[in-house]
C-alpha cells in the first residue's frame, strides 16, 4: 500500500515535471514556414534546403513544413507572416530589397516593425552583364556609351522596384550617365533578350551568370570582396565605382517573439549555417550565402529601407 | 555529345526509372482530364516531393506528368466540351461534334495518337537538335515576339465565329483581362481595385475554367431527366491497333503540327494553347474541305494534339540550355532540376551529362508510353464517365474545379474570381458569344501589348525598330501574307465566276 501510493505520488511528480518542462520547451508542434513564392524558385529552394537543417537543430522531433504563398512578387506571404501569432509557429521567408520597396510603393499592409529579424541567409551580388557579339566589354567603354548619347544604352531587367532597378540608380548616380530601363516580366524574358543582343546591358545577379560564362561578358560585380562562385570578376570598387548591392533573401518572424522562442531560432540558424552539408547545398544550388543574424539582420533591413526611401524619393520608379 | 545520349541510356532504363515515367505519364493523363489542374500545377505541386528523390527519378515523373497532361486534356474536350487545360480549347472545336455523332472513341484515339507522335518528335528534336535551336531561340526579342503575336491574332481571325460583332466583343474582353495587374513596365496598377491577388494578372487556368467548365456543367445539372444513359456512354471504339491505319491520310498534319509546335516551344512565353490553336489553323487552311472544320473533323483533332504534345520537350531547349523556359511547364520543370542542384546551361551538359541526356530520353519515352497507356485508358475507362447519372457528373466536375482552382495559389480569391467568370460563361453560351476569342486575347493581347511597349523603349520610342531586323521582316511578310491572300484568293474566284456567267 504504502509502496502503491508512493510509486502514484512518484508518477505524479514526474508527470508534472514533464508536463511544465513541456510547456517551456518550444518547439512543441510543427512550425509553418511561409514562402512568398511558388514552388521551385530561388526563395522557394533556400527555404527547402534549410528546413531540413532547422529541424535537426531546434530538436524536439519538431517538423518544418514549407509553405508557398505566391503572388504579389512575395508581398502575400509577407503579410500573412506579419499578421500570423508571435509564437514562433509560423517564420516566413523575407526578400530584400523588394519587402521593403512595396511599403513604399503600394500600399503594404506591415512595415519594417512589423517582423522579428531572424537570419539573412543569400546575399546574391548584382553584376553588370553585357552580350558577347557587344563590344562593350569594360566599364570604361559602357560608361562612354552611356554619356556619348543620351538613352544609347537600354538595360534589360527583371522587374521594377527590385534590387537590380536600384542598383541601375546607383550606377546612373555614381556615373553620372543616363540608362533606359527595360523592364521585362521575369529574368527569363530578360535573360533571352540579353543573350541574342537585343538590349545593350543587363542587371542580373551573380548567381545566375555563373553557368554562362561564355554567353555573356561580365563588367563587374557589386560585392565589397569577389565572390567566390566566380574569383576572377573584378568588384566595381576595384575598378573605381563605389558600387555595392544586391538581392538578399532570409527569414523572419511576426514581431514581438517571446525572448526565449526568439533565441533558440537565432542559435538554430546560427548552427544550420555553420553546418557544412548546409552550405554544400546551397552552393549546389547556386545561393551565394551570407550571413546576417538577429540585431545586424534587422540594421540590415533599416539601411536597405533608407536606400529604397531615397530612391523612392529623387527618382521614384511610377 | 551523341556519345552521351546512348550512355546515358541505360541508367534510364532502370527498373525505377521506368516506372516513375509510367506513374508520371498515368498521373499526366488524369490530371490533364480533370478540368482545373494542369500539367504547371501538377508538377508544381511534385516538386516538393521530389526533394529527396534520385534526380532522374523526379524528372522521370515530370516528363511523365508532361506529356501525359497535354494528352489529358483533350479526354474531357472531347467528351464534355470542356477542355482539361489550356492546350486543349482547340481539340474541343472538331472532338466534341465528333462525340455527339457517336465518334468520341475515335476522336480520343486520333488525339493520343497525334499527342504521341508530337511528343516523340518534340523529344528527337530536343536530343538532337538543341544546341542550333537555342540559338534560333535568341533571335527572338521583344520586337519579333510582338510580331509573333500578331501573327498569331491574324491567323486565327476565323475563331472569331460566324458572329464577327460577338466574336470581336469577345475578344476585347479577352485582352480586357490580359490588362488587369501591375503594368510591368511603368508598375502602376490596372483594375485591380486593391487586392494583392490581382497584382500578377489573372492565371488562365481560372478564366479557363470559368469560361469553359461551369456553363457545361451547370448545364449538365439542368438535365434532370435520367436519359438512356447506356448509349451515351458507348463510344464506338474499336482495338486502337484497328484505328492506326485509317489515320495514316493525316501524316501531313502530324509533320506541319510538330514542327509549329516545336517552333513555338522554342519561343520564349509562348505555350501549348498558342501551338494548337496555329497549328488548328494551318491544317484548316491547307484541308481540301474547310468547311467542314469545326463540325467532326479528326484532322482538327489530329492537329491541335500534335502540336500541343510537340511544344514540350522543345520548351526545354532554351531551358536547359540557357535557362529560359519556352512554357510555363518548363519554368516550373526548371524549378525542379534547380532543387536538386542542377543549374541550367551548358555547364549542365557537361558536368551531369547522365541527367540531362537522361532527361531527354525519358520524354521519347513518355510519349511512346502515351500510346500505350492513353490508348488503353482512353477507350475504356474513360467512357464509363459518360454513364454517371448527368447531374451527378456535373457536380464532381463542379467540386473537382474548386479543388483545382484553389490549389493553383492556395487561395479562395481565384475560386470566386473563377465563379463570376463563370457567371460570365453561363451568359455567354445562352446569348451565343464565341469562347475561344476571350482565350486567345487573354493570351495574346497580353503578349502583343507588353512585347511592343518594350520593344518600343528599346527603340527609344522610334518605331522603325519594330522592321529592324531580319527576322522581323520575315515575320511581317508572314503577317501581310495571311491577311492579304484571302482577299485575293476572293477576288480570283469572283472574276472567275463572272466570267463563267459572261461566257
């Protein structure tokens, strides 16, 4: 008897222990990942890679399920991760410079204090491409071109109010030329229109040229550092432009994440980085990391946001 | 580069390998007969699956699913009037009068068998020919685009119907549609009225299937009277072994069909419902009985399914050779590849030579499958639908579309959006307004519109740009060509009628 209500009074405290230690233990059931674009996209494929390596990390036999929210270039996404609980349930993914750009130049329904920042994974570097039958093949001869005529160099891009639209501002500021935009819907319709010669230079991101080294002439890339994907592109600071940017993709939370939640993810992203096999894929992938973690993340944000509001102001895109 | 074509063979003739080429081509077939799914969505859809796969067995299944949809499509075209994808609106014009005279199975057995034949030869062209034509590929810019475009609303003015005033009504709604979103190239935002789910456009699954699926299947409810259900559910077949020969007169068609359905699936945005309906045409024009397209014609079938089935592996030319997609379906396929770490371009080619070649194999193989696995399902299982009680089959139909129509984005904004285009359809059928003009400037009035503002601010607002170059001349001649020949091929048989009155 007294061994009976013993081994009960036992069962008890352990039950509590573990039911409290439970309640504090996150995750307890599955996290949504939210993407903000169809399956099979760049964003869509860092999602996919990573979220594997974040199970593993954050423990608990937690599952990650991605799940794609297209439209909008990404805003539909954004703004359901803005509006979902704070509870560390639902992340989402996040593209600069473009989440930023929409709360300027739509109405967005979030704001740059809407999110808790967790990690900046893919920094992709914007180069200048140029076709190969062109012969403008230096930053030197474009520039010339640019400056001889007025509206004699047409830039193929992929969209407006994306991250090679402001660095083609930054180009058009730092070498006081004008450039015609030709805004195509989507890189492939940009790539093609490059590719035959049918525009004089295209904005496109490293990762993307990579494979087509033959194909097209590159004039730069705007990394502070070369990138190691392609060693032998000259950065545009070497060759005397101060000119840096890029597309940047990452992951965040609906703001106001309880501080625990919040730092078991920024260890579990900090610890996926640093996984090896981690950064294998992304490179198979052809995702040019960096990483950007919780505070830097968000000043990240706040100088992308600066930079999309001085362009918005002095030359806005509509 | 043939060298690695054969050793690439036998890793695709593996057992697993085959079978998810036959699970894709099967999986194709239905999804492509459900009206609201689509080949784009389906694999779209597989793609998260296939994460952990082996590579070939994923894009197994997609060239499976591929050209197995394009044939799917036609299953429902034929038999109910609505067409299971976009590819398939011009099947429906000759394949559905054929299955009211009792002729459905013969209309689904010409359809799997020109979808194979335009598959098989897609699939040479892609193993043998792909590096010249990527190169064909980048002759076309925004200027010769836009002319294809217009080439393509010139070609096919005859859809317009026997009600030019409705057909033109029509087809202004159509580009009305084609209007609505942001304006890539000043991004301000047409008729959107503020919802973000309007922002990238209408997809063409949800007019489509608005247009197209609701008014019949509504229609199918109005028939409540339980008719002999056992006789329209006989499709008069016989063996599809039997059917081959009589179909050999339409070898003509099959060879004209594939090579505008390679052609188109080169271009860059440019899909199979582009390919059909051009290839629909020429057929027409160069049948000795025209007037008797649109009315039971196989040719008509035979036309359409070939060129629909001949733009798949040729949209993948330029995608994996220089990662522009030449459809929707092989933007999404290259969404696929890209998750197992396999970038396009010519890197590919030499670096996992065993997949890409691989790849190639398993579309001749699909469609070769279709054959057998479409011409089995097609004559039998498939009409056993027709033996459902008519409102039942109406609302399967009914639910199946939601499902469809929801799962393109997640979202119930494009389910209601999709029932007032249904709304739309409904009172369209009843007042005799045309469908396919609506499909067809929802796809090129877009094209057109965007291609030409382009081109325009290449040419820095100068349009002699748009006869710079050669082949934009060549597709200007095109253009004059079909609007110019019918009038003088009238005004010929006038002044011959008038002399044989003279004399």
């Amino acid at each position: 008897m007294g061994f009976k209500s013993l081994s009960v009074a036992a069962a008890l405290i352990v039950s509590c222990i573990t039911t409290t230690s439970a309640l504090a233990e996150y995750p307890e059931k599955k996290i949504d990942m939210i993407v903000g674009f169809a399956a099979g996209g760049g964003t869509d494929v860092m999602a996919r890679n990573i979220a594997p390596y974040l199970e593993k990390y954050l423990g608990n036999g937690v599952s990650v399920v991605v799940k794609n929210m297209p439209g909008a270039s990404g805003q539909i996404g954004i703004t359901a991760v803005a509006e979902a609980d704070p509870d560390g349930y639902t992340i989402g993914t996040y593209n600069l410079p473009g989440a930023m750009a929409r709360t300027l130049d739509r109405n967005a329904d979030y704001d740059a204090d809407s999110f808790t920042y967790l990690a900046n994974i893919v920094n992709d570097p914007n180069v200048i491409v140029t076709p190969k039958s062109s012969d403008i093949d230096t930053m030197d001869k474009l520039v010339e071109a640019a400056k001889a005529r007025s509206g004699a160099v047409t830039v193929a891009m992929s969209s407006l109010g994306g991250d090679d639209h402001f660095f083609l501002q930054k180009l058009s500021s730092a070498t006081g030329a004008d450039y015609i935009t030709v805004p195509f819907s989507g890189s492939a319709p940009a790539r093609s229109a490059l590719m035959g010669g049918h525009v004089t230079m295209g904005i496109i991101n490293v990762s993307e040229v990579v494979n087509f080294r033959d194909e097209l002439n590159v004039l730069g890339i705007a990394s502070k550092e070369r990138s190691n994907m392609a060693e032998d592109i000259p950065t545009f600071q070497e060759q005397g432009y101060d000119l840096v940017n890029g597309s940047l993709r990452g992951f965040v939370a609906p703001a106001g994440l309880p501080d625990d939640v919040e730092s078991k993810l920024l260890a579990a992203f900090q610890q996926t980085y640093d996984d090896p096999d981690f950064q294998t894929a992304m490179r198979k992938s052809g995702n040019p990391t960096e990483l950007a973690l919780g505070d830097d993340f968000e000043a990240l944000n706040a100088e992308q946001l600066e930079l999309a509001k001085q362009i918005w102001e002095t030359q806005p895109w509509k | 580069m043939y060298g690695n074509l054969i050793d690439a063979l036998p890793a695709v003739l593996s057992l697993g390998n085959i079978f998810a080429v036959v699970i894709g081509v099967i999986a194709g077939i239905c999804v492509g007969a459900l009206p609201g799914l689509s080949a784009t969505m389906a694999i779209s859809v597989l793609i998260p699956f296939t994460f952990g796969m082996d590579p070939l067995v994923a894009l197994g299944m997609m060239a499976g699913i591929y050209n197995g949809a394009m044939y799917g499509g036609s299953i429902p075209a034929v038999l109910l009037r609505i067409p299971g994808t976009p590819a398939a609106v011009a099947t429906s014009f000759d394949g559905y009068p054929m299955a009211q005279q009792g002729r459905g199975g013969y209309a689904l057995q010409v359809a799997v068998v020109s979808s194979a034949l335009g598959g098989i030869a897609s699939a040479l062209v892609l193993m043998l020919l792909a590096p010249p034509l990527a190169k064909v590929t980048l002759l076309f810019g925004p200027t010769e685009i836009f002319w294809v475009a217009v080439f393509g609303m010139s070609a096919i003015v005859f859809l317009l119907g026997g009600d030019i005033i409705k057909g033109l009504i029509s087809a202004a709604f159509g580009v009305f549609v084609s209007l609505i979103g942001v304006d890539t190239i000043t991004g301000y935002e047409r008729y959107t009225f503020g919802h973000l789910e309007l922002l990238d456009g209408i997809n063409i699954v949800v007019l489509l299937v608005g247009l197209y699926a609701l008014p019949p299947a509504i229609g199918l409810l109005e028939e409540v009277r339980d008719f002999d259900t056992q006789n329209t559910g006989r499709l008069n077949t016989t063996s599809i072994w039997k059917a081959i020969p009589s179909m050999l007169k339409y070898w003509k068609t099959w060879l004209r069909s594939s090579v505008i359905g390679v052609f188109v699936g080169i271009l860059p945005g440019a899909g199979g419902s582009m390919a059909a309906f051009l290839s629909y045409n020429e057929a027409r024009r160069a049948s000795k009985n025209p007037e008797d397209w649109g009315k039971g014609e196989p040719e008509g079938v035979a036309a359409s399914e070939t060129s629909n089935n001949a733009d798949t592996a040729a949209a993948l030319i330029p995608a994996l050779t220089l990662g522009i997609p030449g459809t929707a379906v092989a933007a999404v396929m290259l969404g696929g590849l890209l998750i197992h770490g396999l970038q396009p371009g010519p890197m590919l080619f030499r670096d996992n030579p065993e997949i890409v070649f691989g790849f190639m194999w398993q579309f001749l193989f699909a469609a070769i499958l279709l054959i057998f696995l479409g011409g089995a399902l097609a004559t039998n299982s498939f009409a056993q639908v027709l033996r459902l009680p008519r409102p039942l089959l109406g609302a399967i139909i009914i639910a199946l579309v939601f499902i469809g129509v929801y799962s393109i984005n997640n979202r119930m904004f494009d389910v209601y959006l999709m029932l007032g285009f249904g709304l739309i359809g409904y009172f369209m059928d009843k007042l005799k307004f045309p469908l396919p003009p609506v499909v067809l400037g929802l796809i090129l009035g877009g094209f057109a519109e965007q291609n030409l503002r382009l081109a325009l601010r290449i040419g820095g607002g100068d349009w002699s740009i748009l006869a710079s170059s050669p082949t934009a001349k060549v597709l200007i001649a095109m253009v004059l060509l079909v609007i110019v020949s019918p009038i003088i091929s009238r005004r010929l048989r006038a002044r011959k009628a008038s002399k044989k009155v003279a004399a």
